[in-house]
C-alpha cells in the first residue's frame, strides 16, 4: 500500500504510463479529484495482493467547521471485502493541520458502520512540534488518535518527516529564512502518520528524504528528492495472525 497527498490528478495517467509503476500498482484516486488544485490524495494498490475492481469510495460526513476546511480531493476514503475487509484512507490536512481531527473523527464515524472492517490510514496530519496557537500540535493529535482506539505510527512525536524554508529568491522577503536559521525558524515537523485499528502492529519505521531509503538532517526537497514531505514507510502485521503482513 502506498499512501499519496497532494498529487496533481495527472499524476495517475504518469503512474499508468510508466512500465515499472504500472506493472507493480493500480490507482485508486477520489471522484472527486481536483484538476485545479495539485492536493489530491489518492491509493497504490500492490498488484497481486489487491484488486482494485473490489474497491468501492465512501463518503466522510463532516461537521461543518471541519468541512469548512476540506476541499475536493483532500480525503480518499475507501472500502474493500477482498482479499480482507479493510477501510483504506489517505488524506491531506491544511496547512495549520486544524482540520486533522475533525476529519479523523468523521473517517472513525464511517468505520463504525463497516464493524468487521479494519482502517489503515495514510495521512499529512500538518501536526506540528510544540504547542502554537492556531496550529496542530502533534502530542496532542496522537492523544486524539488513541482516544479513539486506534494505534499509530510513528507513535511518538520526535522525529521531523518536513524540514524546509523560504529563501530570498522569492517575492515575499519577509518570509525569507537566513540559511543558519533554517532548523529554527523554518517548517521542520512531524506531519506524517498511518493510523491503523489496534490490532495491527508496526514495526520497521523508516524516513527517506534521499530516494534510496536513507534519511539525512537537512532541508529538501533537494535536487535528487523532489518531495517536501519525506517518505515515511512500515511494516503492518496483524497481531492476531502471524502470517499478515502489508
């Protein structure tokens, strides 16, 4: 399972073109997906293991601060019964991340109309380091994951999966970060998580900001690693059956 945010809707045609992609994955993206906005949220299915034609979208209900904050695209939210019942969701939290839990709680409301199912869930929470006023802090959105029965990975806020800032080759100099202070004042926090029901496991968490599995401490996207965000990957096993494995 790979969990995409903020893709442009071409990105599927690249996906579907290219022989390596194309032979391992199937796409899954919203009905709703945005041809305006480069934000959408969308699934790879590993071939062999998942059939995308059991796929079916549903509809998150939102309340209406939350749904204030979402726009088409930001929420794939999806069922499956083979080869396991399982909801799968991706989704991209505005900037501030102040729609994480209101879209998180709306995921959790529809999981319970689907009992036998169990959610994996990719998200760009925007959680953020320390506790600022008008932003998402990331101990406190995992303290709401937990409340809600779910497990979480990484299930700790420590380690940053952004760390980049404005230079001065841009229009808004009063935006502009001094290259010293780049891993103080630039946006360097932990926003990505996959959120999964208790008894999955995970383990083997890994960071890449470097395209070849490696994760170094310094601002990207670089000219090698095109992404903002890094690549967070795991493994999920089913604490109930050896032998489960995503």
């Amino acid at each position: 399972l790979v969990f995409v945010q903020e893709a442009a809707a071409s990105f599927a045609a690249v996906v579907e073109a290219d022989p390596v992609m194309s032979s391992r994955f199937s796409m899954v993206v919203p009905q709703a997906v945005s041809t305006k906005r480069s934000q959408n949220s969308m699934i790879l299915l590993r071939k062999g293991l998942f059939e995308v034609t059991q796929v079916r979208e549903i509809e998150a209900q939102f309340t209406p601060e939350t749904k204030s904050s979402v726009s088409a695209g930001d929420l794939l939210l999806v069922e499956m019964t083979q080869p396991a019942k399982l909801l799968l969701a991706s989704f991209h939290g505005d900037t501030n991340g102040l729609a994480t839990k209101g879209v998180v709680e709306a995921v959790h409301a529809a999981a319970q109309k689907y009992p036998e199912h169990q959610l994996i869930f990719g998200m760009d929470a925007n959680a953020h380091f320390g506790r600022n006023k008008g932003r998402l802090a990331a101990a406190d959105y995992l303290t709401h994951v937990a409340s809600l029965g779910y497990g979480v990975a990484p299930a700790k806020a420590t380690e940053p999966t952004t760390y980049n800032a404005r230079t001065y080759l841009q229009t808004q100099l009063a935006k502009a970060v001094p290259r010293a202070e780049a891993a103080k004042l630039g946006d360097r926090n932990p926003k990505d998580y996959v959120v999964f029901s208790d008894n999955w496991k995970a383990a083997d968490l890994g960071r890449d900001n470097t395209g070849d599995r490696r994760f170094v401490d310094t601002v990207f996207p670089t000219t090698v690693f095109p992404s903002d965000h890094a690549v967070l990957s795991m493994v999920l096993s089913d604490s109930n059956c050896d032998s489960d494995e995503l």
